[in-house]
C-alpha cells in the first residue's frame, strides 16, 4: 500500500513551509484517484466489470514497461511473494474496481464516494481490531472512536437520505440498494488490501514499494485477460443475438482504450508515486488527513460532470463525514 516511513517531516520543531511539497503531492495523489470514480459516469453505457478489466490490463501492459526497471529485483520474489501478489491483485485491484464502477453507476456518485471516503477509519478501526487481540492493552480504546463513528454514519445518513428522497440515481429502488452493497464490497476489498499489503511489506523491509507495485502490475495482468475470456464467454452464452457487450472495446473503443490507459498511468502508477513521496514527507497522522483529497476531488469531478451544485443535504453529508474522518485519524495519532 503506501509507503509511510519517518522523516525529518515527523518532528514538530521542522519549519512548516517543509511540509508544502508533501501537502501538494498528496493534492495530486488526490486529484489523479479522483479520476477513478468519474470515469463510470463518463462511459456509463460499459459494464463496471469491463471498465475493471480495461484499467487493470492497461496497468499490466504498462507494468511489463516499469519491469525492466526492477527486473533485478523481480527476480528476487520468491513463488510465495507471486502467489501474494496475485491474491491482491484480484481482490484489491479487479474485483475493489468493478464493484465500486458498479455501484456508481448503479447508485450514483456521491453515496458510493462517500462511503469509499470512510477508509482511512474503517482501515484503522480494522487494524485496531487485530492489535488489540494480539495485545490487549495496545490499539486505541473504542471510546476514543465513538464521535468519529458517529459523524462518519451521520454524514452518510444525510447524503444516503437526501438521494433516497430524490427517488436514487436511476430512479429504482432495486438498483440503488444494489449499488449500495457494491459500494459496502467495495470497502471492504480496500480495507482488506492495505492491511494485507502493508503486513507483506514490513516482512521483507524497506526499499521494495516500487518493485512491489510492479510486480502487482504484473499480476493484474493474467488476471484482467482472464476475466475478460469469462466474461466474454458468459455474454455470448447468456445474451440473444446482437444484445451483448460489443467486443473487444464496447460502443466507444477510442474512449475506452483512451480512459483505460491513462487510469493506468495516472492512477494506477502516477497516483501512488506521489503518494508515496507525500508519505515520506509529512507525519503519518497528517497524510491520513490527506486520503480526504481523493474524496473531495471525486465528488468534485461528480458534480461537475452532472453540472449541478451539491444540494443542502448532500454538502452537509461531506462536511460532517470530512470532520469524522479527521477526528478518526486523529484518534489514532501516536505522540
């Protein structure tokens, strides 16, 4: 996941105008992720599981480019450190996609953001969870988590309300509540993957972030290609004559093939490049903080896409879970 070591950046007496370049890579981390929940508004007409299988190939395709990079070090990974990568490769990288691609279409784009927005807690309280089994005087006491909880589920129950009342995104009650459980799957393949990623990491110390990526990429790959033979077989099984996806590339091949590939460079590749020179320049408490930027910058994207404003309910949700979150991360900031 992301590369959090200590820097001078951890130390109060550090002037803050040090921090500037940490913040701005953490804004562009933010504004590059962002991409990611726009862009099942954008080609609304494909399936989420086809735009998960596009990125990630895209991903594969240009990891085998970074490889040669790293390919001293690849060659170091043992079958065990494969067999790794590939189980996070399908849950945090396809199956994380095509279920969040799923329930913005299904569901909209703010609820399904929202509730994504919640990670940065979500992870921690799940982290907590482990500590405090493994130790029971360690992790962080529950009563410290009780108002962030609670502004977190507020802020939800506003936005999730106000959409509600608005008759959901596709004007069916069936699919909203569909896109709302995609969106809860969603969260939980990425709170499973840091967890799961960042243990592997501490296992085999410092300096393997970016071969460890690659290797991912490299992963993703079989994968992607995998899915799309499966899919392609089961739509031309289950769909009559003329009815079924468009293969190879769908409605809008240049669009698609286009999109794919700069989410793979963006926020596949660039994204977690700046987010890891951020992690290495700021305190750990403050660029959990900053996870929010990828918030903002997706409801941002949403809203201008939809040319509309946020409604009451709708900015009140985002202020109150933007305040859960920062009040969660700060309840876990060790002095």
């Amino acid at each position: 996941m992301h590369d959090s070591r200590s820097t001078d950046a951890d130390h109060p007496s550090r002037c803050p105008i040090t921090m500037i370049p940490g913040i701005l890579c953490a804004l562009g981390a933010g504004l590059l992720w962002g991409l990611v929940f726009v862009t099942p508004l954008v080609l609304n007409d494909y399936p989420g599981l086809m735009l998960s299988i596009g990125r990630y190939a895209a991903f594969g395709v240009l990891a085998v480019g970074f490889a040669w990079l790293d390919r001293r070090t690849l060659a170091k990974l043992t079958r065990d450190d494969w067999v790794e990568a590939f189980k996070l490769a399908a849950i945090g990288n396809l199956l994380y996609y095509a279920t969040l691609s799923s329930a913005i279409q299904l569901a909209g784009a703010p609820l399904p953001t929202l509730i994504i927005g919640t990670l940065p807690v979500v992870i921690a309280v799940c982290a907590n969870l482990i500590d405090r089994r493994t130790d029971p005087d360690g992790g962080v006491p529950w009563r410290q988590l009780a108002l962030p909880l609670a502004a977190m589920l507020g802020g939800l129950l506003l936005v999730h309300a106000d959409t509600a009342r608005q008759g959901g995104a596709s004007g069916d009650d069936g699919s909203y509540l569909l896109g709302i459980t995609f969106a809860i799957c969603a969260l939980a393949c990425w709170t499973w993957y840091p967890i799961r990623n960042s243990r592997w990491l501490r296992a085999r110390g410092n300096g393997l972030s970016r071969t460890w990526a690659t290797a991912q990429g490299l992963a993703t790959l079989p994968l992607a290609l995998l899915a799309a033979l499966g899919y392609a077989l089961w739509d031309g099984l289950s769909s009559s004559p003329g009815a079924g996806f468009d293969w190879p590339f769908g409605p809008r091949p240049t669009l698609f093939v286009g999109m794919m590939f700069a989410l793979g460079l963006a926020a596949s590749w660039l994204g977690t490049l700046l987010w890891n020179h951020a992690s290495a320049r700021l305190p750990a408490a403050l660029a959990g903080q900053l996870i929010v930027f990828e918030t903002l910058s997706a409801l941002l994207y949403a809203f201008v896409w939809h040319q509309r404003w946020p409604t009451l309910a709708e900015a009140a949700g985002i202020v109150v879970l933007t305040i859960g979150v920062l009040l969660g991360v700060r309840a876990f900031k060790r002095d």
